[in-house]
C-alpha cells in the first residue's frame, strides 16, 4: 500500500513533539503539516483535505475537544487524539464530539504509527479500496443502505455523513443484523485492539450514529437497538 500523497496534520503546542511525530511519520512516507495551536489547527483544517489529524488535547486557546468539535460541524477527516494519562473523562468527551481514536502521553512512535495505518486503512473511501467494486458488496434494508466500496450511508432515501469510526460500527452491526454484540466485543474488533478504556466510548458512538440516522429517517436510526446488560444490535424490521 503505498501512502504517497498522505497528508496528516499534526497539532501539538510542544515543538518537540511536533517534530517526533514528524520523523516518524515521514519515515513511513507520509506528508506532514504542523499547527501549534487550536485555532491554526482548525484554520488549517477547514481550509485543507487532510487524511488524517493528530490533535492534542491540551491546546492553548481553543483546545482540543473544541477543534474536534467544530470541525465535525463541517468535516470528517479522522482524528487523534493526543491525551496525558489521567485525562479518561476528557477522552470520553473526545468521542463524544467525534474523535475516532486515541493515544496516550508518553506514547511509543510505533503505536501512533499503528494506530495511523489503522485509522487510514479503515477510513479511505477510494484509495485503499478494491478497484473492482461490485454492488454485492451493498448492505440493503428497507431504510437503510449501506455501499461499502463508497462508504455511503443512505437513511430515507438522504445520504448520512459518518465519522469513519461511526461507519464502521454501522457496518459492522450490519454485516450480521439481529446478532448481539457485547460492547467488549464491539470494542475489540471495531476499535481494533484490546481497549484498556472506558466502555462508554461505544455508548457514544451509538449515541452519535442513532443522532445522525434519526434526523433523516427516524426507521434506521430505531434499528439500532440496544439489548440491555448486554449491548447492540441492528435490528431489521420484521
């Protein structure tokens, strides 16, 4: 897989670790652009298609949460965040605005490199995906479709603009409806390791995905259904 032409923005107040990340990333041949501050960072984001952001969220003026949070008004690109240890509830804030993933201070360059390929790998809507697409690989319910080569989500007949991680929780229920999914299993295999944090970060994100569904079709967004004690499951209307 070749990541030229790969754009991150890295955003953190620290020179030094602004330019780690650097190194690192442009080892693996990505293209990278720095902000040192939140309201650059954000600037820089509207105004560019990045892939990808790594965002700290201890930022001086606007922090992290906010950026996150404002950009999602206008934008998906996939985020990052950068959080110190001991900030758990600011990290559950962060998925509640949008973030998709996160890693912690002091972190190893090899997992942000990880976690980097991961998010890219999972979120590209053309440059990671089979070239020969072919409608099988459409998920079609009476409310909902979902085209997996275009990673379009269509409720009601409107189109839904998801986070990446948002359409992969989706996709994932979807891809076997009416089975139960325990929010452990959910965080494994959707978040893609074994998570050591809070398992409310997958309340959030359903939180998020029925929020978005209902405001198109309030019919997708109700097959969404949680089995309580245990977790979710996407429901077909019978």
């Amino acid at each position: 897989m070749s990541e030229t032409n790969t754009t991150i923005l890295v955003v953190d107040d620290e020179e030094r670790i602004r330019r780690l990340l650097r190194m690192y990333l442009e080892k693996e041949g990505y293209e990278i652009d720095e902000a040192e501050n939140g309201e650059i960072a954000l600037q820089k984001a509207v105004d560019h298609d990045y892939d990808l952001i790594l965002l700290d969220l201890m930022l001086p003026g606007i922090d992290g949460i906010e950026v996150c949070a404002r950009l999602r008004q206008v934008k998906s690109t996939p985020v990052i965040m950068l959080t110190a240890k001991g900030e758990e509830a600011n990290r559950v804030q962060g998925f509640e605005v949008g973030t998709d993933d996160y890693v912690v201070k002091p972190f190893s360059p090899r997992e942000v490199i990880y976690r980097v390929k991961a998010i890219l790998r999972r979120s590209s809507a053309t440059a990671y995906l089979s070239k020969d697409a072919n409608s099988s690989n459409n998920i079609v319910f009476p409310h909902l479709v979902i085209e997996h080569d275009a990673h379009r989500v269509t409720a009601g007949g409107q189109e839904v603009t998801l986070t990446p991680k948002e359409y992969e929780l989706l996709h994932y229920l979807a891809i076997s409806p009416d089975k139960v999914f325990s929010r452990e299993e959910l965080l494994k295999d959707v978040w893609n390791y074994e998570f050591f944090g809070d398992l409310r970060t997958v309340d959030t994100h359903v939180k998020r995905l029925r929020e978005k569904l209902n405001k198109v079709s309030p019919e997708a967004a109700s097959m969404i259904t949680t089995v309580w004690g245990v977790g979710y499951k996407l429901e077909v209307p019978k």
